[in-house]
C-alpha cells in the first residue's frame, strides 16, 4: 500500500483499547429524548427547520445525549438555554455548509448580524425581528447573560466570534481544495469547532463562575485549549470517512496525512496519538492548578468548588464527545 492510499470503509477510527481517553469518566445519558424535543422546539418556534435537510440533520445530531454526557452538573432551570445554543449551533453550522462559496463581505456581514445578538449588558436584546438564526440565538442569550459576570459574557462572546470567523478560512481552503498546514491548522480548529465557548457553558451549567484571574492562568488556559484540541481532533477522526465522501479538505487527519507523508490509518494512528499527549498534559496542568488554588489567599469554598467543578466538566467534554460520537448518526457517513 502506497502511503496516501487506503479504502476508507476499512479505517478504524475509535481509539484503540487502553487508550488514555478512556480513562477519563463518562457520565451517563440516560433518557436523553426530553431534550432532542427540546431542541425540535426551539427550532420550530424560530423557524429554523425550513427544509426536510435541515430537519433531518438537527433529528440526526442526538443533541440531548450531548448535553448530558458534557455537562455533568447541569440545572434542571438551565437545560433549555444550553439546549437553545447546540440547536443553534448546528443548525447554522450545517446552514454555511449547505450555502457553498460565499463572497468575504458575506461572512463578515452574518457574523456582525450574530454578535449583534449577544449584547454585553445583560437582558438587553435588540434583534428580535431579525433573521431566525439572530433571533434564536438573541432568544438564548437573554436566558443566559443575566447568570453571569460581565467577564464571562466578554470571554463568550470572544469565542463565538473566533466561531463565526472561521467559517471564512474554511470556506476559502475548501474553494481552492487546499489542505491547510498543521500549525496553521491546530489555531484555526480550535475556533472552527466552536467547543471554547461550549466550554465556556460549564459554568452557566452548574452556576458556578471561575472567578476571572484564575481562569486566565496558565494552568487552566492549558487545560483549556488540550480539551478543545481533544474534541475537535476526536471529531475530525470519528467524521472521517463522511468528510472524505463529501471532499471536505480542512480535516486534522488530512492534515496529518499530507504533512507526514502517511497512509490515512497511520494518519489516525498519529492523531490518537497526539490526543493522548494532550491528555496528559491536561492532567498535569490540573495538578499544578489544584496546588496552586489551595494556597491561593482569598479564594473561598465556592471559588475552590468552581474550578472543581469546570475541571470536571472539562474532562467530561473530552470523553462524552467520543462517547456521543459513537452513536450519533451524524457522523456516519455521506447522507444518500
């Protein structure tokens, strides 16, 4: 076998057995239907199902497993909101997919109009008779920003803007079926995916803020940004072989493949691989995390609880993706 060739039916795209990943704890799903008619309804009420495809893809995501396995220490008073976001996350993620090739004004201009829903100042909204994906997304956002500092609304925002400005960079490789480079590659996915500002959701999940200058440490920013590439290389693996059926060119494995020169299972060897090592560098930052915050003067019980609790949740995203991934139909190949 040369070594770009390879049947893709025949990759094997799990994590092998005894791969630290599955060390990490998976939390439970159980029952998760509640919540995929959650998202049904919030789509429904803004409109955002107008066309069978769409429909089937939001049925085809098992949003409710995710939500469960992700955020461990969900509120029952805060399930609707976060599954408000993932509804309007993959909708409009499928949404650019199907849009094709869009003029650079065009990306600015959506992503100006969707910021434009998420106002810093709390409970403030203006966008109620905008386009269906901006008035969703305000309709959230108005259950959610009230919960949470203004750091935190700042940080999220910031993310779902990295989001939202990805979508160009990804449109333009797949234009010029151009595989990009691995350090360029690496930066770009972890705003691509969208998982920072998932991540950021842990706290509004549990009511437990990160008070700010601990979450910008250099301990918890690692932490951070080794989850988001766990994810998102995890997803790139476990989407493979429907990306390589749709000619999709931004895919870490392709990446991988094309800049070390491997076959396409080495290439996913190579990933897995590199999941590990972030994994382990994860746990070390989380170490020196929790010396640091216990001799840290003027942290409470509730401080010390929260960086607790977002580490926990941190670590439930890394493993509940897979776990989700697994059964979720979306990633299951090319749609007929």
């Amino acid at each position: 076998m040369s070594p770009r060739s390879g049947d893709p039916a025949s990759l094997e795209t799990l994590p092998r057995c005894g791969h630290i990943l599955y060390q990490l704890p998976s939390t439970t799903a159980e029952d998760p239907g509640w919540l995929d008619e959650m998202a049904t309804k919030w789509a429904t009420e803004y409109g955002l199902l107008d066309d069978p495809e769409a429909a089937r893809s939001l049925s085809e995501a098992g949003l409710g497993e995710l939500v469960l396995r992700a955020y461990p220490g969900l509120l029952p008073d805060r399930a609707a909101p976060i599954t408000g976001w993932f509804t309007w996350l993959f909708i409009i993620d499928d949404s650019f997919d199907r849009m094709g090739a869009l003029a650079v004004e065009q990306y600015e201009t959506i992503a100006r109009s969707m910021l434009d829903a998420l106002p810093l100042a709390s409970g403030e909204n203006h966008h109620s008779d905008g386009a269906p994906l901006v008035r969703e997304l305000g309709a959230v956002w108005l259950d959610i920003a009230p919960c949470l500092s203004r750091w935190w609304r700042m940080r999220f925002t910031t993310h779902v803007m990295h989001f939202l400005t990805a979508f160009r960079f990804e449109a333009l490789n797949r234009q010029q079926a151009r595989t990009p480079l691995l350090d360029e590659y690496v930066q770009l996915r972890r705003a691509s995916g969208s998982v920072t500002a998932c991540l950021d959701l842990l706290e509004f999940s549990t009511g437990l803020e990160v008070p700010p200058l601990i979450h910008a440490t250099d301990q918890l920013r690692t932490m951070v940004d080794k989850a988001t590439d766990v994810v998102v290389w995890v997803n790139d693996v476990v989407s493979l072989k429907k990306e390589l059926a749709s000619g999709e060119t931004s895919n870490g494995v392709l990446v991988v493949r094309r800049a070390l020169g491997l076959t396409m299972q080495d290439a996913v060897n190579h990933v897995y691989g590199r999941v590990a090592a972030d994994i382990r560098t994860f746990l070390a930052a989380e170490r020196d995390l929790v010396r640091m915050c216990g001799a840290w003067p003027g942290l409470t019980d509730r401080d010390r609880a929260a960086v607790a609790s977002y580490s926990n949740g941190l670590k439930a995203w890394m493993r509940g993706n897979l776990d989700w991934s697994k059964h979720c139909d979306r990633y299951r190949g090319a749609r007929g």
